[in-house]
C-alpha cells in the first residue's frame, strides 16, 4: 500500500494539480487522472482501490487502469512522493 510522503503539498483544480514536494522544493504538474490518483492516496485508498475508482470514473478497461495507476505510483515513489507500507500498518 501506498501513501503520500509527509512533504508533499498539492492543490488541485478542474486541470489537475500542481504538487510541491517540500523537503527538495521540488514542484510537479499532474493532470486531472493524476490528481484524482493524489485525492484517493489521500484518502487512504489501497492500489486495487484506485484502479476500481480511475476505471469506473473515466470508464476505461481495468487492465488500461491498473497498467497507467501502477506507472503513475512507481514514478510517484522515485520522486519520493509517495511511500510503500505494509498494508497491515496503521496511516
């Protein structure tokens, strides 16, 4: 499971987000898919979660989901965005 590092900020809009990666003042743009990915990490949403949700909401194949999701968090983690916990530890 995945949650977002404690140095990252974002603001989100109709085009997506900009998030701030404080700790290396660091600053990316994500477009809307990305920046609903951000808002369901947030929440705590488990990867199979978000796949559900980005495959029903922007109606593409689950498999097409998971494969962008699975790319998105990767790159997320070698940026140190995010970090991977075991999913029986508490947030």
């Amino acid at each position: 499971m995945y949650r977002l590092s404690d140095t990252v900020r974002s603001t989100h809009n109709q085009d997506g987000a900009i998030v701030l990666d404080v700790r290396e003042g660091q600053m990316f743009n994500v477009n809307f898919v990305g920046s609903r990915i951000l808002e369901l990490l947030k929440s705590g949403s488990a990867e199979s979660e978000i796949v559900d949700e980005i495959s029903r909401e922007f109606e593409v194949s689950r498999d097409l989901a998971e494969n962008d999701v699975r790319e998105f968090l990767q790159n997320l983690k070698k940026c140190h965005l995010v970090e991977e916990q075991e999913s029986g530890m508490a947030v």
